[in-house]
C-alpha cells in the first residue's frame, strides 16, 4: 500500500494528536514536495506491492483545493490498483465533490463521523453537525464508492444509550464499512489539557466495555 498523509485541517478537533495544519495556503508547496518525493522513491515499490493500494489520509484531504487533490491521484494511482480510498469530513461532502469522485479512479471513502449526537461533535471540536454527517453519507452511499464510516466511543457526555442511538442510525445506513474507536486522551492535545483542569471527565472502563459490547 502507498499512504499519502495530507497534513491540513480546516480546524484542530481536540482530541487529535496526528500532525495537521489549518494552513491550506502551503498546499500547493506541499503537493510539489509528493511529486518530487514520488519521483526519488518510485522505484522502491517495484516488486513489492503485490496487491496495489492508495490511501490518502490525513489529516482532512477533502479540505484540499480539487485541483491539488487531482494533482495527487493523477500522479500516483495506476490501473491495477485494487482499491484507491480517500478520507473525507462530512462538511466537505456535496453533490457536486461526490460526483467529481465519481470522475475519479477513488474507489472507497472513509468518512469521520464519529458521533450523530450534536452536543457530543460539540465537545470535541468537530466542526459538522449530525444532520451534515447523515446527508453526506446519504450521498456517498447512493454513488458508486464502498463508503466506510467511523465512529467514537467514550466522548465526553456520551452514554451507552446515546452512543448505541448514533450506531443505530449509522448502520441503518449500510455503509460496506464500519469503524468504531475508543476516544484515546493523548498528551499535547487540546482534549488532553481539557481533562486536567477538569473541564471533561474521561468515560469509566464500565462505561467503555459497555458501549464496546
């Protein structure tokens, strides 16, 4: 597999510890830098991948300009790629970006929701809403890609009901994929510092392993 990390956010949500910007004005720059990269190291993959892939993540990669976007798939996608996936945000999700996808080689989307409980994206610094997630996903699922979608367990406020209600109405979807993750409080970040002023209380392990089960 060749991982491309786009390192830009339109905005940091709190819990994030992976490297990002909200400095898309360095895109471009950045874009040249792959394509350089690309073109010293392109040879080490011969032989090795025996089943191609392309994930572009991030980082918010559907924050990139399209031209940039394009710019990246154009260069490293080849036609015996098995599967080409792009992670999205909800808030850039439209008609008009998913039937620009659908122009595309992109073959799955992986779509951050995380919860479908509005005072939970809130708390987090998620910059959707939940109607924004289910509308997004709404379209994504009627178009050609596999669509996977995540959630988070263990944000702060949520309970086992609320997050059992976000993955009832997630799955009632049908995404092809589904990822549920427990919300990690990881030094250096905005959610971390959060906890130690005792802004937010940290889910209980009983709390966790129920909304896990």
């Amino acid at each position: 597999m060749i991982y491309v990390h786009v390192p830009f956010c339109r905005s940091k949500c709190a819990y994030c510890d992976f490297y990002s910007l909200p400095r898309i004005e360095l895109a471009e720059r950045y874009c040249d830098t792959i394509e350089a990269e690309w073109k010293w190291r392109r040879n080490e993959t011969d032989g090795l991948l025996s089943r191609p892939t392309l994930y572009i993540g991030g980082g918010t990669p559907s924050a990139l300009p399209r031209n940039l976007l394009q710019r990246i798939i154009e260069l490293l996608a080849t036609p015996d790629m098995t599967e080409i996936t792009i992670e999205v945000n909800p808030e850039d999700v439209d008609s008009e970006f998913v039937r620009w996808l659908d122009d595309t080689p992109v073959s799955r989307v992986s779509m951050g929701i995380q919860s479908l409980r509005d005072e939970e994206l809130t708390a987090v610094g998620r910059r959707h809403t939940a109607s924004d997630a289910l509308k997004a996903l709404d379209l994504l699922t009627a178009s050609r890609l596999d669509v996977s979608a995540d959630l988070i367990y263990g944000l702060p406020g949520q309970t086992p009901a609320s997050f059992a209600s976000s993955l009832a109405e997630l799955t009632a979807r049908r995404p092809e994929h589904l990822s549920c993750y427990l919300l990690s409080y990881e030094p250096g970040t905005r959610l971390h510092a959060m906890r130690t002023r005792g802004r937010v209380s940290e889910a209980t392990d009983t709390e966790a392993a129920e909304m896990f089960d």
